[in-house]
C-alpha cells in the first residue's frame, strides 16, 4: 500500500492508496517543532493495522522544520520501502510557467497534476489552507501561477485579536446575510465574503484563461466545506486532491 504524507502549516493529511483506491485518511496537528521519532509514534498510532502494510510513501512538506524531520523519519524507519519527497528536481511532468519554479509549492505543484489528471482541461484549483490559494492550469497541465489570499482561520484569528468587542464564533451560515447581532455579522462576512473574494479571483482568472476551452474550477483543502455551498463558481469538491497528486507522483517516479 502506498502511505501519502502532506504536511501543511496547520495539519499532517496522511492517505493510505491500495492501488489507485484511497482506503483510509487522517488528520492530525501540524507541529513544527515535532521530531522525526514523534511523528513515526504518531503517524503508526494513526495507521493501525496498516502501519505493516506500508510498501511506497509519497510525501511532501510545506514547513521547512518538519520537513527536516520527515526526511530523518524516513531514513530511519522505512529505509527500505520506496520513497519520493516531493521538491525542486523531482520528476513531476508539470511545466511551471511562472518567474521562479523552485518557488512554487510543492502543494500547488502536485494538485495541479491531480486536477489535469481529473479533468483534462484547463483548471482553477482553489485550496483552502492556513491561505487561499488561487491557481490556475492551461489545458495542456502547465502550471501558470496563482493568487494568495489569508485564509480564513487566520482572518478570524486575526479579527479576534484586534477587534475588542468581537470574538470568535461557529463558522456555519445565519439566518440572512443581514446580521441581526454580532455573532451573526461576523457569520455573514466570513463566509459571505470569502465565497465572493474566491469567485471574484476565480472569474478574474477564467477570463485571462479564454480562449484556452472550458475551466473546470475545483476546490480542495480543510476548509473547502465553509465555503463551497455559498460560492458560484466552484463546480468541483475534491477533498482528497493533494494526497491523489501525491500517488501520481509516486507512480511516475517508479513507473516501469
């Protein structure tokens, strides 16, 4: 079975592929300061039964620290298993059409593989992370660049620190976009309002990619769920987007 690691600025996302099918997922807390030995505890109290049952891992890491211990993790307890850390010079297939590739996450980099593979056409991946992440995709699967936006926990974060009279609340739909109270104002302009910032950037990126066929626009990350209902241009959910470019990656890499 093939282990998928994607270690965001917030959460670990592990997937567990027995061939192309995804039969089991976990999440668990993003600690920088986390050792190798840890995350190995950690990652096989999660697994189980199938921490046995591991014969390839695909990983990747948005966090320098941990990434230093993931690598360490894996030399020292898969050492033999077949491995691929996803970072400048692996072989993607991914062209990036941007200023600076070695730039480009490599979460941006493998969910656009994953949206190609899906869809065959050009794309918009929207991630909803610790940021926003707008990105777009040509037709051919090249990657063109993006737009960052802060997310929305470190928005609510944020507005909680600095608005005394405001605190924080359920992120869940009001009565109305109208608020009738403070919880209810702070419900109406998160949500609201991040679902009109993404299908502002989204629509603003559909009209630079014209002419280039349809767009598919896909959403994905954690927070995918808050938003996606009220938003009018995303047509795809696909939760499990990073962790499926992950597998394709591993599969190009010890194709035969």
């Amino acid at each position: 079975m093939l282990l998928a690691i994607d270690v965001g600025n917030t959460n670990i996302v592990l997937g567990l592929y027995d061939g192309s099918e995804l039969v089991g997922n976990w999440r668990m807390r993003t600690d920088a300061q986390m050792t190798a030995d840890e995350l190995a505890l950690t990652m096989r109290g999660l697994l189980g039964e199938h921490a046995d049952a591991v014969t390839g891992i695909s990983a990747l890491s948005t966090v320098p620290a941990v990434l230093r211990e993931l690598r360490v993790m894996l030399s020292r307890y898969y050492r033999r298993v077949p491995k691929v850390v996803v970072e400048p010079g692996v072989r993607t297939g991914v062209p990036l059409l941007v200023d600076n590739p070695r730039e480009v996450g490599a979460d941006r980099l493998v969910n656009t593989l994953a949206a190609h593979h899906l869809h065959q056409t050009a794309c918009v991946v929207v991630d909803f992370g610790t940021s926003t992440n707008v990105d777009a995709i040509s037709s051919k699967g090249e990657f063109l660049g993006g737009a960052f936006a802060p997310g929305i926990e470190i928005s609510v974060d944020a507005l909680a620190d600095r608005a005394a009279a405001l605190r924080k609340v359920e992120l869940v739909p009001p009565r109305s976009v109208i608020g009738k109270n403070t919880v209810e104002c702070l419900q109406s302009g998160i949500l609201y309002g991040f679902a009109g910032q993404v299908d502002g950037l989204v629509r603003r990126i559909v009209k630079e990619l014209s002419g280039d066929g349809p767009v598919a626009v896909l959403a994905t990350g954690g927070l995918a769920p808050l938003v996606i209902s009220e938003s009018e241009t995303i047509t795809d959910h696909v939760p499990d987007l990073t962790l499926l470019g992950l597998r394709l990656v591993f599969e190009r890499q010890y194709a035969r």
